[in-house]
C-alpha cells in the first residue's frame, strides 16, 4: 500500500483549498466552489487502498462514487463529471471524454501545491516531478502536457 501519510495529507488540505479559490477567482458561485473544495479533499483517498501509484486515481474515484451514489459508476451528470476529475487526475482523458471544468481545475490546484502541502510555482511543481520520477519519465511529460493542455505556464 501507499497510504496516506502526513505530507500526502497536508497535500490534500493543500489541493483542497486551491481549487476552492480557483474556483472563486474564476468567478464561480460558493456552491461551486465548496464542490471543488470537496473533490479536492477526495482526489487522493484511493492512495489509502492502492498497491502503486498509478492505480489510486480509479480507486479514489471508485471509493467516492459508492459513498455518494451506492449504484452503478457514471450514472448521473454530478457524478459523471466528478468521477471524471478525479478518475483522470495527473493524465488526460481519451479523445472520447471532454475535458470538463472539475478536471481542469483540480489539475490545475494539484499543478500548484507541492507534496507537502504548499503553494507553489508550476515551475517549482515540474522541477519537483522531474527530480523525483526523471525528464523522460511518463509522471513529467505528462504533467507538461497538463499544464499545456489547461493554461498553466512554468
């Protein structure tokens, strides 16, 4: 298991908030807001249950769904849209599923808040990913992609 450590969970709170306040800074409605605050506190719970890394993404969106919904995966526009943020965090959908607002900004606050739970620079999180998993390493071309795909310059 990976688990939940204490960085992991300052990361979190950290995700949380900033993507309540981007939410806000774009505009967005308190209820808005206080969803992508929740999806934010969501995102990562799957590390608990995952044996590695690249599994925690299905499981956190599984987790969720079965605590909010108790029935089948995708079945309402709420939770379609929520699932999908938090099912394709830290990697980009096929072609065949829309980039929706929940993912960008997730991706967008988990881009912005490092793995102890402060604010940084996108170019302070990239320098970050490519000295734990490598330049050439699928974790940090594909966060370059993200921040290309959502706006984020380093």
């Amino acid at each position: 298991m990976i688990g939940i450590s204490e960085d992991r969970l300052h990361h979190i709170i950290g995700v949380a908030r900033k993507a309540y306040s981007i939410a806000k800074e774009m505009g967005y409605d308190e209820d808005f807001a206080k969803r992508m605050w929740m999806i934010g506190w969501v995102y990562d719970v799957g590390c608990e249950f995952s044996e590695n890394q690249s599994e925690h993404p299905k499981v956190s969106s599984e987790l969720l769904h079965q605590l909010v919904c108790g029935h089948e995966i995708y079945d309402t526009p709420v939770s379609l849209k929520t699932n999908h943020a938090i099912y394709y965090h830290g990697m980009y959908p096929d072609e065949s599923i829309e980039y929706n607002l929940e993912w960008k900004i997730l991706n967008m606050a988990d881009m912005l808040i490092d793995s102890k739970g402060n604010e940084v620079t996108v170019s302070q999180k990239l320098d970050d990913i490519k000295r734990h998993y490598g330049e050439y390493s699928s974790q940090y071309l594909m966060a370059c992609d993200i921040c290309q795909r959502i706006g984020l310059t380093a």
